[in-house]
C-alpha cells in the first residue's frame, strides 16, 4: 500500500516513445508497507496527507487497500472539477461531497 498518494506524489514522466509519449508515475514511497491478511487486520496508524485519506483512515479504523483507490478516485475528482474535493476531515467523514458541474451530470 502506498499509504500518501496525493497529487505531489504523481508525475508524468516524458519517455520520449513516439506512440505513448507520457507515462504516469508514483512517487514518494516512504509511508509505503508491504501488506498481507495479518498485517491488513492492524492497519490503523493514521499517515498521509489528511485531505486523500479514505473515511476509514480519518476515523482511526481498520483499514486497507481500497483506502488507495479512494485517494486516487479524490484525485480524479479534483482532476475533473478543477479544485479540493474535500476542505476538511470532516467533510471526509460524511462524505460532503462538492456540486458537480452540470455536464458531469
């Protein structure tokens, strides 16, 4: 688990291919941890940058994976709308989410 992923940790790298110029890399795997069942049961240390971290992890519960992919979805999102999704944890928490623009609708 990458455990930090925001947008300072995502780089487009020029590769310099012809076909795919760009590719998109992670960066920053300090707070990163290898993870199987037993050590996925104790995941509870709140780490990262508050404003990506999944409802779970702002709540000091379990957590696992799929907190990744809700940092990436935020980013995503911030991507699309052009801004934070979220202004704080406890917008996180009840899952506040920004108006969408109406052509995402």
């Amino acid at each position: 688990m990458h455990r930090d992923l925001k947008p300072g940790n995502v780089f487009l790298i020029n590769e310099g291919d012809k076909v795919m110029p760009y590719v998109v890399r992670l960066g920053d795997f300090g707070l990163a941890r290898e993870v199987n069942s037993e050590s996925l049961a104790s995941m509870t240390k709140k780490v990262g940058s508050d404003l990506y971290q999944s409802p779970e992890r702002v709540e000091g519960r379990r957590y696992g994976k799929s907190s990744d992919i809700w940092a990436l979805g935020v980013i995503l999102m911030e991507m699309i709308l052009g801004a934070k999704v979220f202004k704080n944890k406890k917008a996180i928490r009840e899952c506040q989410l920004p108006q969408l623009p109406d052509w995402l609708r």
